[in-house]
C-alpha cells in the first residue's frame, strides 16, 4: 500500500510538478491558479473583490466565522448539489426514468460500502467535489460544469445497483428456501454494518431540515443577515396552515390557509431586528374582500399590513423590532389574517390549490437582519 501511494505522488508531482513551477516563477505563487478564484467567490460574499486571499484561507475563514453554515454548505456540495443536478436531462425523455436513475445511483452509493472498488469510487467522488464544496453556493460556482467530471461515477452507481439487485434476486430463485438465503448471506458485520446505515439514515433527514434553524441563529448572532424562504429545505420554520411549496415563476412560495400562521427562528440571546415580509394577498374580485394581516412577535403586536397588489413585483412590508421584543431560543413570528378566501377567489397566482382551499396571502420569504450596536 505504501509503495503504492509512493508512486501515485510521483505521477502526481511529475505530471503537475511543471505547472505549479511554472505559476510559481511568472507569479510568484505556485498556487496562482487556485487561489486567484477567491477574488471572485469574495466577491460574491459581498467582501472586496480584489484583496488578495489564498484558497486555503478562504476555506479556513468560513470553518472559523461561520462553522454551521460552512458545514451545511460544504454537505450540500459534496452530496446534494452535484448530484441532484446530473438527472434532468433525462427528463425530456422521460420523466419517470429520470426518477429511475435517480434513486438507482443513490441505492448504488450506498451499496458501495460493501464492495473495495466501490469505496476506491466513493473515495475518488468526494475528492473530486472537495474543491468546490464551498463555493457552489456563490455566484457561478453551481454551474453544471464544475461537477461533470463525477458524472460516471453517478451512472457507474446506477449499474451497480441493478446488479447487485439482480444478483441477489437469482440466489434467492436457485435456493431452496428463502429465508435460508437470507440466513446463509447475513452475517454479524452485515447486521452491524446495516443498523449503522439505518441510524445514519435517519438522522441526516433530521439534520438536513434543522440545519437551517441553527444557520439562522449563527447569523444574526454575528451581527449578519438571515433569510428564511419557503422552500421544502424551511418547513420546520412554518407552523400552522401553510400550503407546500410552489415555485411560481422564479421564486418558490407558500400559501397560508388559514387566518393564524408563523414562523420561528432561533436567536443566541435577545437581538434588535429589521425584519421584512415578502408576500402577496388573495387578490379578490372586489379589493375590500381582500385579506389583510396582522403581524406579531412573541404574541407582542408589531403592526398591521394592508398588501397591495403589484402585478411586476410581489410586495415587501418592513419592520423595526427592539430587543425587548425578542428572546434567547425560540422566537414565534404570528402572521393573523382577518379572514380567508376560497383559492378560486384569490386570482391566478393561487390557481394551483384546489378551488375551496382558503387562503389569505402567499409568502415568498423573511428576512432577518440584526441591528449592529
């Protein structure tokens, strides 16, 4: 094994060795080609574009202020984001098999725990994305080029899969008795080894939704900004009687259906806020039939919303909230409607539900920014 690797780091510094030489004298960094990209993912941060910031501080800098996001971003791009984005081109074919695909690599990744050449692939999948784990999110950095270099690592998944399935569908059919199969296939490590994968399995759901609460709450105790959408990703920040996501041209709204709904956020200790609302009302035939909202915090009264109906851009609706108004843990935003409306009054943006569903407005999202002192 060590004299393997030895000779993988040969190969490596004499195909790369030249370059980074090369870089190093016309620069004076050897690195110059990776850390130059900063510059752009800074900007995109909102920070200066043009100080100069090596990767691996740029890495080290979002552990140290932001370690909850820098995880969530860095899981998203190891797993999430370059997967769920290899499978739709095959929907213009079929959409059903393009869910096939989907669900045989993700079976197929797991899978490849149990076999040598398979972990070697998991190996080579997760180095390959590591460089662009963090910067996906920025800017340019999700476009589909910048992972299309794991695509067959993806389709190999997919036909391991099948045939593994296939396999261990023959020798069950040749075998006497099924449950002696299992048996005789089974051993301790099998069972250790899938209670692991069960336990994991039902944590990273929970992780993957309670992720964002804790991002929230990092944010605004640094003095940042925060803001909730109402993605499928945000449903543990909606309670009461909201619709599931929709997009709706290029944003992505619930719709409250019924007169009293909110939405929690988390906070270190209590915090001075701008917050703003970016919502739509029912828009009813006859405008003083339209629904308007009352907007609490902590079951203290902020103000009164009368939404106006804009057909070029949804309305936003900003408040002030002091410190005293909010607390440590838990924060319950009320959004009190004075009544609701059959969808099929509500006009063409809630044509989606179903006709009698009640609605009162359609929110796109919050944003949170904590006042600095």
């Amino acid at each position: 094994m060590a004299r393997m690797a030895a000779i993988a780091a040969l190969v490596t510094a004499a195909v790369t060795g030249p370059y980074v030489v090369s870089c190093w004298l016309a620069t004076g960094d050897p690195f110059y080609a990776v850390n130059y990209h900063t510059r752009y993912y800074r900007h995109a941060e909102g920070l200066r574009g043009f100080v100069p910031e090596s990767a691996t501080h740029f890495v080290v800098r979002q552990f140290q202020t932001r370690p909850i996001a820098a995880v969530d971003t860095a899981a998203g791009g190891l797993f999430s984001w370059p997967f769920s984005s290899k499978w739709s081109g095959f929907r213009p074919w079929s959409p059903r098999l393009a869910t096939l695909l989907r669900w045989s690599a993700a079976a197929g990744l797991i899978v490849f725990l149990w076999s040598a050449n398979g972990r070697l692939l998991l190996v080579l999948l997760l180095t390959a994305l590591a460089p662009y784990a963090l910067t996906y999110s920025l800017g340019g950095g999700g476009a589909w080029r910048f992972s299309e270099h794991v695509y067959p690592i993806y389709l190999v998944a997919v036909g391991f899969a099948w045939q593994r399935a296939l396999r261990a569908a023959f020798a069950i059919v040749r075998a006497r008795s099924t449950w002696r199969t299992w048996g005789a296939l089974l051993t301790r490590r099998h069972v250790i080894v899938g209670a692991a994968a069960t336990v994991i399995a039902a944590l990273v759901p929970i992780a993957y939704y309670a992720l964002p609460l804790l991002i929230t709450r990092e944010a605004l105790a640094a003095s940042d900004a925060s803001t909730i959408e109402a993605g499928t990703r945000e449903r543990w920040f909606f309670t009461g009687a909201w619709s599931e996501p929709r997009r709706s041209g290029p944003v992505v709204v619930r719709a409250a259906e019924a007169t009293e709904t909110g939405i929690r956020f988390a906070l270190q200790s209590p915090t001075a806020l701008f917050l703003t609302l970016k919502m739509d009302p029912a828009e009813t035939a006859d405008p003083a039939r339209q629904p308007w909202v009352t907007v609490f915090l902590n079951r203290q009264r902020l103000g009164e919303v009368r939404l106006t109906r804009d057909p070029t851009r949804m309305g936003a609706y900003r408040f002030q909230v002091p410190a005293r108004m909010t607390r440590a843990g838990l924060n319950a935003l009320q959004l009190v409607s004075s009544h609701t409306v059959p969808a099929r009054e509500g006009g063409r943006q809630f044509a989606w539900l179903a006709r009698d569903a009640p609605v009162a407005f359609r929110l796109w999202y919050v944003r949170l920014v904590a006042m600095t002192q």
